[in-house]
C-alpha cells in the first residue's frame, strides 16, 4: 500500500469553458449582412431588366428608321422629296399614296409630343416642310450644299431634282423612363431622274 501512497496524484484536467454557438449580436450582424447582400442582388437584376427593356427599345427604333430610309432608297429620288414632305400638291400620280413625313414606329408607345402621334418622322432640308432648299444652315444634315450639282449654293427654293437628298429619320417613344429618340443621318444619292 506504501506504494499507493507513494506516487503523486494527478488532477483531473479542466475543460475550459467557452461559449457554444451564437451571440444575439452576432445573429443580427450576420442577419444584416446577408439582407443587404440580397438587396443588392435584387437591384442589380431589376437594373439589368430595365436595361434589356432600354435596350430593345432602342433596337426596335433604329430598325423603324432604317426601314423608312430603305423605302425611300427604294424610290427614285427625284420623288423621294415629294413623297415625304408636307405638302400635298406635289404627291406623285400612278396610284402610290404618298405617306407624307410621318410614320408609325411599330412596338414603340409614341410621345406625345411625336408628329402625328406615330412617333416617327422624315426631315429634308427646308424651311417650311414644302421646298427644298441648298442655302439652310443645319449641321445635322450637312448643310449649306449643293443639292442639284450645278455648283452653286441657291438662295432660292430648289427647282430642279435633286442629286443629293440629305435627310434624317427620327423616332420618338415613351420609355419606362420617359421619352427617348434616335435619329439617323443620311444622304441619299441619285440620277435625279423620275
């Protein structure tokens, strides 16, 4: 038994005591982090919606314009003015109505402040929608020009048929948000020849 006695005793180990699980401070921190990473999901995929709606929109517009300035390519362009300008007096015969400077943009909700309502329109060089004119100052459509290639700049309304037809197609809509345009710049070349 003296051998019992002899050897030294040995404590038993202490397991230290520490938290198990969660603070309710860290709960909320965690909770608050993963709300505000959510919300930023949420409005980056609402953004990116809005911006393929933007984007379509925009896309169903150009294609509107350059469908117009095909029809007009289309036409000889010694009547491509008549066609499309204000007047009606000077409409070519032959049974083609002449659809005049407005058109309709299909797909697109017109503003109200669009020509006609149709949300797309046609702009030649003229000052009252009816006569061509070579001395109009316009950056947008090139102008002063030469129209009719006798190399004289006219102060007078145009009264020969054009070689050179500067225009421009624009469409107006009503976005989510709000009104939007595009306008396409072009000039269309010809015999000026009926």
């Amino acid at each position: 038994m003296a051998s019992l006695l002899s050897q030294p005793r040995t404590r038993p180990r202490r397991i230290p005591i520490t938290s198990a699980g969660f603070t309710i401070v860290e709960t909320a921190v965690s909770a608050a982090v993963l709300v505000i990473g959510v919300l930023g999901l949420l409005a980056s995929v609402t953004a990116g919606e809005r911006l393929i709606g933007a984007n379509r929109e925009a896309r169903m517009a150009y294609t509107a314009a350059q469908a117009q300035l095909a029809e007009m390519q289309a036409l000889p362009l010694a009547s491509v003015f008549a066609r499309y300008n204000t007047a009606t007096n000077d409409n070519p015969t032959g049974g083609v109505a002449s659809p005049g400077p407005n058109f309709n943009a299909r797909g697109l909700a017109a503003c109200q402040t669009s020509p006609g309502g149709n949300g797309g329109s046609v702009r030649f060089p003229s000052l009252d929608g009816a006569t061509l004119r070579e001395d109009m100052v316009d950056a947008a459509l090139g102008m002063p020009r030469d129209l009719d290639g006798d190399g004289i700049i006219s102060s007078a309304p145009l009264t020969k048929p054009p070689l050179a037809l500067p225009v421009i197609v624009r469409v107006e809509w009503m976005s989510a948000d709000g009104p939007r345009e595009i306008s396409v710049r072009k000039i269309l070349f010809g015999s000026g020849a009926p």
